[in-house]
C-alpha cells in the first residue's frame, strides 16, 4: 500500500477498507471484519446506516457551507437538542475532540480572570488524555505524547485520577477549574472510584472552581447514558464532545452551564467550520436514531453481556488484571504488554486496539447485536486463552522482532 506523500504520523496497519455494513467492514479482497473500534468511538451507528445515509444525502444535496456568519437553522436545532439531553444551557461547535477540550481551556482561563486571576491554572489528571494541539496537549498526562513539542503551555497542575483528596489538597489561589474524563479512554479505560465525580462537583461549587468535563470518547450513548456524567447524578459546568456525535462528520462541541455560560460572547471564540449544516444534520440523525432504537438500553444490556460472558470465560487466568467499563466501552487490563494481540485479532476478522499498552480496548458501535457479541467474545477469549499457551513468548518474541 503506497502511501509515500502522506506524513508518516501513522502506525498504519496492512489494510484498507471498502466498504461497511452494521457492525462489519470489508476489505478490498471481500474478507469482513467485525469492527471492535468504530473508527475510535465515531461510528456510533456503525456503518452504512439508513437514516444516517439518507439524512447526509438530503442535507448534501441541499447545503454543506455558508460559515457562522449567518444564522444555521439545523444547528439551532442540533444545540436545542444536546442542552435538553444534558441539562446543559448552551453549546458552542467546533470540528473535533481537541477543539472542545481547548474551548474548555479558553474557559477557564477566563472564569479564572473574572475572579481576578492573573495566571489562571487547572487541575488535570494523571494517564488523561486531551487531544493533540498544544492546550490540550499540555493538559493531558501522558509524557510521551509530549515529548519533542515542549515547551508545553503553562497553566496546569497534575493529580491522580479518581483521588478527591489530592485535589482537595491543593492549596493554589490560582486554581480556576479542573478537567476530568468520567473514564478515561486512552489512559486504560480507567473507571474513577464512586462518588468521585460528585466529589469533585462538591469541592468545585465550594472553591468556585469549574468542572469541566471530557466527554469526547464516552458522549452520545457509548457508557449506556446520553453523557457517562450522568451515572453520577452531576452537571457540569462544561462539557465537551466530537468522536461519536456525527457518527463519523467530523464535528465537536463545547457545551456550557450555570457560570460559564456568559463567559464567551461576541469575538471570544470562534470556528470556520464548526456546526455546518452538513456535520449538524448528521449528528441530529444519530440522536434521533439513539432514541427511537433504544440503544441506550441496549448498550447497556450488550456491554454488560460482553463483560459478564469474557470474565466467566477467563476466571482464574492470572494474566487477566482486570475488565473493567461501562456500556460499550470496555477494557481488559494483562499482565503484560500486549500491543502484539491487535496484529493478531485482525488475522482473526476482529479490529481493536490496545490502549496504556497492556489494556484491550473494546469500543463497539452502539447497534451490535447478540450474534456479533458472541463473535467478538469468542474471539477476544481466544486471545487471552492463547497467551497461557506454552509458546505464547516465543510467539511474542518473534512478532516483536
């Protein structure tokens, strides 16, 4: 596969697709793969859709583009929606998941100078991760990703995650808001302890602080809820989203309540893209879908079956750590590095990844079925099994070389 004038910020895999259907992929030979990844949690409908289809077809065929200059009805509509679904007051939109997060930043620092602060700071999480631009970059705890583009933005002080009283601890009167995932997805699909996040809504209401939260990978149904927050009966000051919300348009949103929703206005913030009729029209048709279908219901129930059936089949295997989650966001925590197991899930017509390198990550699209739970189960089992097999390392060792 030639790709020589494409920078090589990708690992790429030996493989490209032609086409989709549900929860299957098909390569240019014909071979399918159940897809385990939905794009990293974008194609919430899976692929090929009907109503995402037609709703894209409609809307392409009638307007794509005219900027924030004018007034966008079906982002009217898109923004209505989110705030009814959430709790929430106000949205603003932008294109992708790094743009929400450094909206969120943007908002900080001027609820921070509204308290009159000079430098404001925010409370970020240790293993989080926030996106790839510079703001985001800097707020999210994973050194590697860091490393080559420092200086890194200033403005930010590091906690582990899920502990309320290293953030209680924290005696800095420049302290504005503080940033959180509700699981966080690329540092392991780590769940925080309960009562974390009503915690850390507690602690904010009390210092004046924002709450802010990073919905990007587990928004629009993926935990089973419209926004995994809402498991913890909170709402959040700010919210952001992109991933799932346009099924695979690319589209991001910043959503606002309570005191910071008068923080931008006029020339504060802005995007060239952002809620196009064509991202908004698609999102609008997967909410619709999520809830005329069921499918928070049904992620939930699904989720569950894929966790329950994997932990039955790999009882009393040592290497397994833990399986941990919510809805269709799982992982599957080894003993080791297993980075290897995504080469070969993929000879096995299964696609997923391996995230904090030792965890298998699960992100399903929001419509499978029992059938193709028990395909992914049996297959995902059959991975785990094999590493207890007495060749296993030299396998490993061999891949690796």
């Amino acid at each position: 596969m030639a790709i020589s004038h494409l920078i090589p910020t990708y690992k790429r895999q030996p493989i490209a697709f032609e086409r989709g259907q549900g929860a299957w992929l098909f390569d240019s030979d014909g071979k399918r793969y159940l897809d385990a990844l939905s794009g990293i949690a974008v194609n919430t409908l899976g692929h090929a859709h009907p109503a995402l289809v037609e709703a894209i077809n409609d809307q392409a065929s009638r307007l794509l583009h005219t900027s924030n200059l004018y007034e966008i009805e079906v982002q009217t509509r898109l923004a209505d929606r989110l705030c009814e679904l959430s709790g929430m007051d106000a949205v603003f939109f932008g294109n992708s998941g790094s743009e929400a997060n450094e909206a969120a930043i943007k908002l900080a620092r001027l609820h921070g100078h509204k308290r009159g602060i000079d430098k404001p700071v925010v409370v970020v999480m240790e293993n989080s991760f926030h996106g790839r631009t510079l703001a985001a970059l800097a707020a999210t705890g994973n050194a590697s990703a860091q490393k080559g583009f420092e200086p890194m933005p200033e403005g930010f002080v590091r906690v582990p995650y899920g502990n309320i009283d290293a953030i209680a601890a924290l005696e800095d009167a420049n302290i504005a808001a503080v940033l959180v995932e509700p699981i966080q997805g690329e540092g392991g699909v780590r769940v925080p302890p309960p009562g974390f996040l009503a915690d850390v809504r507690k602690l904010c209401d009390e210092r004046d602080w924002l709450m802010m939260v990073d919905e990007v990978q587990t928004g629009v149904g993926r935990s089973g809820h419209w926004f995994a927050h809402q498991a913890a009966g909170i709402t959040p000051d700010v919210m952001g989203l992109a991933k799932g919300l346009g099924g695979g348009v690319p589209i991001g949103a910043s959503l606002v309540a309570g005191k910071a929703t008068p923080l931008f206005g006029p020339g504060s913030h802005g995007s060239t893209f952002g809620g196009n009729p064509l991202a908004c029209r698609a999102a609008l048709a997967v909410l619709d879908t999520i809830e005329a279908d069921g499918l928070l219901t049904h992620v939930q129930a699904m989720g569950d079956s894929i966790r329950s059936q994997i932990e039955a089949r790999v009882d009393g295997l040592d290497h397994v750590k833990d399986i941990r989650g919510a809805g269709l966001m799982i992982g599957i925590e080894l003993a080791e590095p297993c980075a290897y197991l995504v080469d070969a899930a993929r000879e096995q017509g299964i696609l997923l990844n391996v995230t904090a390198s030792n965890v298998i990550r699960l992100l399903p699209p929001l419509i499978i079925g029992p059938a193709e739970v028990e395909r992914l189960v049996d297959g995902v089992c059959y991975l785990i099994e094999s590493i207890a097999t007495p060749d296993a390392s030299s396998t490993r060792s061999n891949q690796a070389n």
